[in-house]
C-alpha cells in the first residue's frame, strides 16, 4: 500500500493508531498539506500525545506543519504544551501564534509574546462576530481566563447575530449549569428546540 492510498483510506475513516498516523504524517512522499491534515487530526483520534510525537511539526521549516502541530496540541498534557508550545508564540505566522496561544490560555503564561498572541486571537475573533462561530470561540477564550459574564454575554450575542448555530445555546446552558443555575438552563435549550427543531 502507497502512502497516497493509505492517507486515502484514512480520510475515508479507516482506523489507525497513533503511530499508524505519524507515519503517514511524516510521509515525505505526500505532499505538505497532506500531512498537516493528519497532524490537524491526531487530536480527534488519538487521545493524549506527547511533546516527542509533535515536536518535530513544531519545528518544522514548513509554516503548514507547524500550523497543523499549534492545533493538535490540545491533545498535549499541560506541562508538555507549556514546554513544546511557547517557540510558537514567536512564529512568523499569525496564525500559527493564535492557534499555538488557543492552546496556552488558563496555563499561567504571563509573556509578552503570550500576550501578544492573545491580543491577535481576540482581534480575530473579533471580526468574526457577525457569525455565531466568532462569538463562540471568544466566549471560549473569555471562560478559559475566568471572564465568566464576559463569555456568557458573547453566547447571546452569537445567538442574536446567528440564531441557526446550536453551540451556542447549548454553551450557554452548560455555563449556566457550571454555575449550578439550574433555572436559567432549561432557557437556552428551549430556544434552541424552536429555532433549530431539526437538530
């Protein structure tokens, strides 16, 4: 079986185990955004990995591997991602230092260059809140730094300006859960229900 038919395979679901994925994420006989796609998906099918396993993504010359590494790295244990993602801050690419800083929120990262990042995640979110999605991840970003009412003011927001996208109703209902407020759950599940009834 050719690299080419096994990454096929794969993307049409077949199984692979994380050594299985890294072999075929360090393919040199497929091209860059190939394997970027199989680094991008080792978080999503295997459920931890260590600093040995990305490390050579993150430092990779090709700013796509490095980008796919930043977006796998939640899969990482904390202590890890501190180690192996801090270089990432610095990356020359903007959206390498936001997904890398994605993954470094709520980790005690005071930097300038953490800071830095962060500033260009919120920016980017920022423009992205005419849809539900932009909302929903600066919400996220918000909970992670402890910006409770912050997060939960983005969640209906993201519901007023997209009405049809259910991850936020159902963000805001588990935040009010988290928050042991039982009575306002129910709320945006009910909303929910009427305005995406297919879900």
């Amino acid at each position: 079986n050719s690299d080419e038919e096994k990454y096929i395979a794969f993307m049409h679901g077949e199984a692979m185990n994380k050594n299985e994925m890294l072999r075929l994420a360090h393919a040199k006989t497929l091209p860059a955004i190939k394997r970027a796609t199989v680094v991008t998906m080792l978080s999503s099918h295997i459920e931890t990995l260590t600093d040995r396993d990305l490390r050579p993504f993150i430092r990779n010359r090709e700013p796509l591997m490095r980008l796919a590494a930043a977006q796998a790295g939640r899969a990482l244990p904390a202590d890890e991602r501190l180690k192996s993602y801090k270089g990432l801050l610095n990356d020359k690419y903007k959206s390498v230092r936001v997904a890398a800083v994605n993954n470094l929120i709520g980790l005690g990262i005071d930097s300038a260059a953490f800071k830095k990042a962060l500033d260009e995640l919120k920016a980017s979110n920022l423009i992205n809140q005419w849809r539900g999605e932009g909302n929903l991840n600066q919400s996220l970003v918000e909970y992670q730094l402890g910006n409770v009412q912050e997060a939960e003011a983005l969640l209906k927001q993201g519901i007023k300006v997209d009405p049809f996208f259910e991850a936020n109703y159902i963000n805001l209902a588990e935040l009010y859960r988290s928050q042991n407020k039982a009575a306002l759950e129910r709320q945006p599940l009910e909303e929910a229900m009427k305005a995406v009834p297919t879900s």
